[in-house]
C-alpha cells in the first residue's frame, strides 16, 4: 500500500508538473542567453569651465530636467554683457546709417527735382526763342510797313499832296519800327546766348533753330543730371550716363509714387544694409552667449538612474568630456540569443513570457518580439572571424532578437540593465501590434520630432 500510494504521488507529481513542461516545450522556444539592455545617456558639457557643484551621486534617480551640476558662470556673464554692450553699439550705428540715409534721401529728391526743373527750364528757354523770333519777325513786318509808307509820304510831300507833319509822322513810325526790330534781334540773340548757342546762326540758318536734343545736353541738365547720379549712388541705386535725363525721369514714374520710391531706396541702402547685418550678427553672438550660460547647468535629458560619476567640485572640464551617465529606467528591452535553429517560427510580434530570478523567485514579465537583428553575434565582433582559409568549421550561430517589454512599470518592480532573463516565445499565439508576423520592421521615415524619437509613418501596422 505504501509503495502504490507512492507511485500514486510521483504519476500525480509529473502529471502536474510534467504536462505543463511538455506544453510549453512544443509551444515555446526559449533560450537561456539572454539579458537586459537599455539606452544610456552620457552627460558631458556643452562649454568648458571649472564645476563648483555636483548635485547628485551614483544610483541617485533623477527626472529628465533636474540639475546635476554647474559651471563657473562669471566668465559667461561677462562675455554675455560685452555682447550686449555690442548689441547697443550696432543698434546706434544703425541709427547713423539710418539718419545718413535720411539725408542723401533728401539731397536726391533735391537733385531729382533740380534736374526735371533744369529741363523745363531749357524748354521754357526753347519756348521764348521761338516766342522772341515770332516777335521779331511781327516786328520786321511792321518795319517794312513803315518804310513803305514813310517812302510814299516822301514822295507826296515833295508834290505838296502831303503835309509836312504827316510825313514826320511817317519818318516817326519807321524810326520806331526799326528800333523794334533792333530791340527784338537783342532779345533773340539773348536767349540764344543763354541757351549755349552762337548769337548769329551761320548764313541762311533759322534764327528759332535749336539742336533737336538740347533739353538733354544743356550743361545745367547735365550738371543736375551728375548730381542725382552722384546722391542715387550713396543709396545703391546706379545709373549709366549713357541714359538721358528725361529717361532717368520717366524711371523714376515708372516705379509708382517718388517719395515711397526715395524712401525705399534710402530703407535698402547700402549703408544701413551693412549697419543691420553688424546688428544681426551682434545679436547673434548675443544669443550665443546667453546660451553658453544656460549651458553652465548640466541638466538630465532623460528620466534614469545615475551612473559611473566621474568628477568633483573643482575639476576643470572640456566640451565633450564623459562626467557621469543615466542609465533610462523605462526605455529598455531584453537582448535574447536565439540559436539559428530556433529561428523558424519566430516573427515579429509574438507574445513571450520573461521569468526573471531577481525578486527571490521567479518572476513573469509579459513582452513582444519587435525585430532580429541583421547579424549574428560573430559577425558584428570587432574582428569577424574569417574563413577564406579552407579550415572552417560549422558551429551553430546564435542570433540577437529583441524583446520590448509591455505593461511594464519600473517603479514597481524595475529591471537593471544586464539582469538574466529567461524568454518564452509562444509560437502557437497569434501575432500583434506593428509588423506582425513578419522578420523585417517597415521602414521608418524621419520625421521633425520635438523629443528627436522616430516615430512610425501613419499606416505602417495596416
């Protein structure tokens, strides 16, 4: 009895335990070689400079933003007063340019009216030639009336058909006539002198003629033209004197309004162009030294646990150089070994159970497979074994296969990065979430992300 009672116990015993083991067996692959992995962030500093303080400590758990340590700041805070002082200085050029442009604004709306009044004015002059020699040809007709008759009074005075005061009143008429015509050739030679023309044309020339092109080549438009030249060019406007007065006019009409034309000009001079590039450049450097002193507290970018802490009060550190790291509590992951004989079945999205020894017993997380990485363990060494020499052996690969973990809290019951694990892929569930049952992930594009994580593209678990 005691002996059937027995055998009773160990059928009872591997059934209970022995079907279960069996179960899993045929549903799952598993593997020993495996351990948590998880990001870590190395913290270094953005300028150099002496610490004065270290806040934290190793295993200290600290929260993405929190302080860990500082840098001298003196020196930031005077570099970042003389980039202000420099800011104002740019500011106050700027000013200058800005007044000096103001004032060859002005000088070139004086030259630009001074030279359409030195046309109007050689047009007027034109005008009262042609005024002067209707006047004067007026005058020479009424001087050969007056010879006419002053000669036909002298005829008939001498046969007494005429008084004598009638005839000294035609002698009167021509005397005035012919001073009319002395007068008015004056006033024609004049206005000819004034227009830079010779007094007496050559023999048979009109006395009204005048070069064609006159109002563009007179010397007090062509003074007037220099000098708007010369103002346009202190506001970066360059004009060729090859083009004429009337058609630096006609530019200046075809570009709107004048004064918003003079004042746009003045606003994109080169002067005040090369005055706000200073001040940009200024404020730049301004914002660079305002950074470099945010930059003097070392903060926490991510949420984690700190590690491997490697200065003190004191040290004098370089940009770049390691002081600590964070080791993240959250984004980590199991790395599990499989060997390339267990790979058949496996595919992305498989649920797996992960039995961790740590808690003073087995303990079960729940995870995922999320990817295989694209080569085995050998292959990635840093010298790859090479078998070009005819002696190779097959040793069966193992292939790293990533494991992301779900329903994990790290507060609760945490996981330290290279703890043993245990996975159990079930082969006999179906897979889920992004990829499902597939060896490759889809690709990710990069996209402008505040954190700087890849996100997946919309779309990509269809």
């Amino acid at each position: 009895m005691l002996i059937g009672a027995l055998g009773t116990l160990v059928l009872a015993a591997l059934l209970l335990f022995g079907i279960p083991y069996i179960h899993r067996t045929l549903t799952t692959v598993s593997t020993d070689d495996a351990y948590v992995n998880g990001h870590v962030t190395f913290v270094a500093p953005r300028v150099a400079g002496q610490i004065t303080r270290v806040l934290v400590d190793d295993n200290n758990r600290v929260r993405k933003g929190d302080l860990l340590a500082e840098l001298d700041k003196e020196p930031y805070q005077i570099a970042v007063s003389e980039r202000k002082a420099a800011v104002d200085t740019a500011n106050a050029d700027l000013q200058v340019a800005t007044a000096m442009a103001r004032g060859f604004e002005a000088q070139a709306m004086s030259a630009r009216w001074k030279l359409q009044n030195a046309v109007q004015d050689v047009d007027n002059q034109v005008s009262l030639l042609r005024a002067r020699v209707a006047a004067l040809d007026k005058d020479k007709a009424a001087l050969t009336l007056a010879q006419l008759n002053f000669d036909r009074a002298k005829e008939l005075v001498q046969k007494d058909v005429v008084s004598r005061a009638e005839f000294d009143r035609r002698q009167a008429e021509l005397a005035t006539a012919t001073a009319g015509v002395t007068q008015g050739l004056a006033e024609v030679y004049q206005v000819r002198v004034s227009l830079g023309l010779p007094a007496q044309p050559d023999k048979g020339d009109d006395l009204g003629q005048v070069p064609p092109n006159i109002d563009q080549t007179f010397s007090t438009v062509l003074q007037a033209q220099s000098e708007l030249i010369q103002s346009a060019a202190q506001l970066g406007v360059v004009h060729s004197y090859d083009q004429s007065p009337k058609q630096m006019l006609a530019q200046f009409y075809e570009q709107g309004d004048v004064d918003r034309t003079f004042a746009r000009l003045a606003a994109e001079a080169p002067a005040v162009k090369q005055a706000e590039a200073k001040l940009e450049s200024a404020n730049r450097d301004l914002a660079q030294a305002e950074l470099n002193l945010r930059y003097c507290d070392i903060v926490a970018d991510i949420d984690g646990v700190i590690t491997r802490r490697n200065v003190n009060p004191g040290d004098y550190v370089q940009v770049g150089q390691n002081l600590m790291a964070i080791r993240s509590l959250r984004e980590i992951w199991i790395d599990a070994n499989f060997k390339e004989t267990q790979l058949r079945d496996l595919r992305i999205g498989q649920p797996v159970d992960l039995h961790v020894d740590m808690y003073g017993g087995t303990h079960v997380f729940k995870g995922r497979v999320e990817g295989f990485t694209e080569g085995t363990g050998s292959t990635l060494a840093l010298l790859p074994p090479e078998n070009a020499t005819g002696n190779f052996i097959k040793v069966v690969q193992r292939l790293p296969v990533r494991i992301e973990l779900e329903g994990y809290d790290p507060d609760k019951t945490p996981l330290f990065i290279g703890t043993s694990v245990v996975p159990y892929v079930y082969i006999d569930r179906p897979a889920t979430g992004p990829d499902a049952g597939k060896f490759l992930q889809t690709r990710i594009v990069p996209q402008s992300q505040p954190t700087g994580i890849l996100q997946r593209p919309p779309g990509a678990d269809q």
